[in-house]
C-alpha cells in the first residue's frame, strides 16, 4: 500500500468515515482468493484526486493484464456487487439460512437515482425485454408509424420490428448527422422525419454506435405537441449520467444497469409513465397481472425470478451512491474527452462521435485511415490486450471505446499512443 493511500484511509477512518460496503468479507466466505479491501468514500472538501481513484479501481476483479474499454457492452462489477449477488444465492441454497431481498427498497433507490416514482418502475433483465413490454403492450391501428434513426441497437429495435410486421405497422428509420455537431441539428433531423402517420418515436438517450447524447427532453416535448409516443432506450444513461425521467418527459424508457450502473448481468429497467400505468398491457402475465392500483409493480409478478440479482442490483446502486452520481458523470466524462482530444490529434484518425462535448457520452467512435476495422481492433489485441466494440452494425465498421471509473488516465493515453502508432504505420 503507498504511503499515500495509507494516509488516506488513515485519516478518513480517524473522522469517522470509514465505511465499508454492507457485507464486506463474504467473499471470502464463499470461497474467493482475497477479502473484500473497505471502500472509503471522501470526507467533505476532500478532492478525488488520482488516489482516490486508484483506490475506486481497487474495488474491482478486471485482471491488469488487459485494459478494458468495452463498458458500452457490459460494464465490469465490483466485488462488492459479486459479494452481495453471491452471498445471497449462497444462503438460498442451504434452505434454512436463505433471506429474502427488500425489493421495494430497492425499487425506492432506483427510483432515486433516475428521478422516478418507485410506483413507476419493474425490473426485467434488460433493455431488449423493457422494449418488449413496450411495443407488445400498446395499442396500433394498421398504418400507424414507429420512428427511429439508423443508430439503433438490435435489443431496442427489433421489438418495434416485429410488432410492425405482426400488426401490419410501417417501421421507419432515417439518418444522422456523422459526426453530429449541435442538439439542433438533431432535433431538426427528427423534426423532418416525422410524418402525420407517425405514432412512437423510438429514441436513443445514447447512441450505441458513436456516444451521442440525443435532446431527449425536447424530442420528448416535439413529440408530446403532436401526440406521438415517446419510447426511449436508455441502456447507457443510468449509471453514466444523471438523469431525472420525470423532467425528460418520456412515456417510456428502458434501460440495462448492467452497464454503466454496473449491476449483476440480468439486472434490467423499465419505467412507464403515471398516464401509462394502467393502459400499456403486459407482455408475460402471472396473478395480479390486472391490479391496476399496483401500478407498475404488475408487471413484475412472472414467476419465479433470480433474487439473487436484486441483491447484488442494490449494491451497485449502494456503490454508484458511494463515489456520487455527479462524481461519476465528471470522471468518467473527462476520460473520454481525455480520450476524444488525444485521438483527434492523431494524422488519419477519423473520429466519428460528436465534436460538442456537451453531447458527447464517454464512447468515443472512431475509424484509421490504410486500416480495417477488423485488423485495427486485432492490432490492438495483439500489442496489449485491448478489449473494444466493433461497431459493424449498418456497414458503419468503427471502433468504439468506452472509459468508466475503473478507467485509469495512463490507460487512455496508452491507447492513444497504440493507435497513433498504428495510424503512422500505414500514413
């Protein structure tokens, strides 16, 4: 331990402020190769200075051999959060010394964090499955209009596809600016699209392919002025950025905490609106289905699910509490433009997300000149193990890199140089 992180953990344990995450140590009961180190979350008017976050990286298992740039895909959990989801399917398994999981406590949290009534959120396992609710649970006439751009991720999209084929619906996507430059310019890009026949617009808080953060508020708003219902895939938003659903406006959105709020694989979101909570049919249906004074919690009873995933969902929202919200955002926001700046002083890097850092997320897209997709993401395999998304999706090939809090700056400006490097290779 540096002389450094020892005074810190010294000092903030002398103020009273050492606090370990609930269940600290139980990995080491179920069988893990080292105990859970304490979290210390800052005392006020302490700085997150780069031990502070070399203490945040410590919480997590990502083996150093690599480095981990692939957040957007699955977002690497902390131990506390293996503990937690861990222990409590350890203790079910005895039988006897099983527990149960304070579910609505854990709807309240949630419901805290993204500015939402707890009345108005189930949990499903992701944002393909919130989706689905969605599409397959309202009403269409034939002819009616789902709308969305040529952005969108198969696990938001593809309900709308299916549902528009089985009912006889127009299913339309339209482009966006690469790169985009402006929330207006956005905005006007939707404005133009939308028809008279248009019934949903399906938009990406963010943008899978290139980190766009899109005006959702005011998509919301245009939507609303003429009638149009507002879908919102919100798989990256939770956990990356501070979000208040009740002020976006939407009817609908769906998200993955799996990601960014870095909850158990299965952890998934779905918020309807109060207008909608006794009108959007659910999709799998179990007693209770029908108590419309239960509002969204119906659309939880589908048998027997993973408690276990609700326990360890609380203690990655526990931990996201811990470092702060705000926090989060700044950090994680600052290494991808830390990232975003070094690569656009790279000769032959085309970069492909957006110029304006206030719409830019942490995913940084990006292509090099004299090289394939394919061929550039093994080089960096290759030179130090580095795991990124192809964005293969509409013949866009581009790499996408993703930076969160176990994300350290020399890992940035590593990649950085691997790929300037790589670029002067073939210039």
């Amino acid at each position: 331990m540096t002389t450094d992180r020892r005074e810190f953990v010294r000092s903030a344990a002398l103020a009273g402020a050492a606090l370990a995450f609930p269940g600290a140590g139980w990995l080491s009961r179920v069988g893990a190769a080292e105990p859970v180190e304490p979290f210390v979350p800052l005392l006020e008017g302490q700085q997150d200075d780069e031990a502070y976050w070399r203490m945040v990286r410590s919480q997590f298992l990502i083996s150093p051999k690599g480095i981990y740039f692939n957040t957007g895909t699955i977002g690497a959990s902390p131990r506390t959060v293996l503990d937690a989801t861990v222990a409590h399917m350890t203790a079910f398994e005895t039988v006897f010394d099983a527990y149960g999981v304070d579910i609505e406590a854990l709807r309240r949290s949630v419901g805290a964090l993204v500015g939402a009534a707890a009345s108005t959120l189930a949990f499903t396992r992701n944002t393909t499955e919130s989706m689905s609710w969605i599409a397959g649970g309202l009403d269409f006439r034939p002819g009616d209009e789902i709308l969305t751009t040529t952005h969108e991720h198969v696990g938001g999209m593809c309900p709308w596809q299916a549902v528009a084929k089985r009912r006889n619906l127009v299913f339309t996507q339209f482009p966006l600016p690469v790169p985009p430059r402006s929330a207006d310019e956005v905005l006007d890009a939707w404005r133009r699209a939308i028809t008279p026949r248009t019934r949903v617009m399906m938009i990406s808080h963010v943008l899978f392919t290139n980190g766009l953060i899109q005006p959702v508020k005011e998509l919301c708003a245009l939507a609303r002025s003429r009638g149009i219902i507002t879908a919102i895939d919100g798989a990256h938003p939770p956990g990356m950025l501070r979000i208040n659903l009740v002020d976006l406006g939407c009817d609908f959105y769906a998200s993955s905490p799996h990601k960014w709020l870095l909850a158990p694989k299965g952890s998934g979101l779905l918020y309807v609106s109060e207008p909608w909570l006794d009108r959007l049919w659910p999709t799998i249906v179990s007693g209770g289905w029908d108590s419309l004074a239960d509002k969204a919690v119906r659309f939880d009873r589908k048998g027997t699910v993973n408690d276990s995933l609700y326990a360890g969902f609380q203690a990655a929202v526990d931990f996201h509490n811990l470092i702060g919200p705000e926090r989060v955002e700044r950090r994680i926001r600052w290494l991808g433009d830390r990232l975003y700046e070094g690569l656009s002083r790279i000769s032959g890097v085309v970069l492909k997300s957006a110029t304006d850092p206030a719409i830019r997320a942490p995913l940084v897209s990006f292509t090099v000149n004299g090289w394939t997709t394919d061929d550039l993401i093994k080089a960096l395999w290759d030179r130090a193990m580095v795991r990124v998304r192809h964005v293969a999706e509409y013949d866009y090939h581009w790499v996408r890199l993703s930076t969160h809090v176990y994300t350290t700056p020399e890992e940035v400006d590593r990649v950085i140089s691997l790929v300037g490097e790589l670029a002067g290779s073939r210039s």
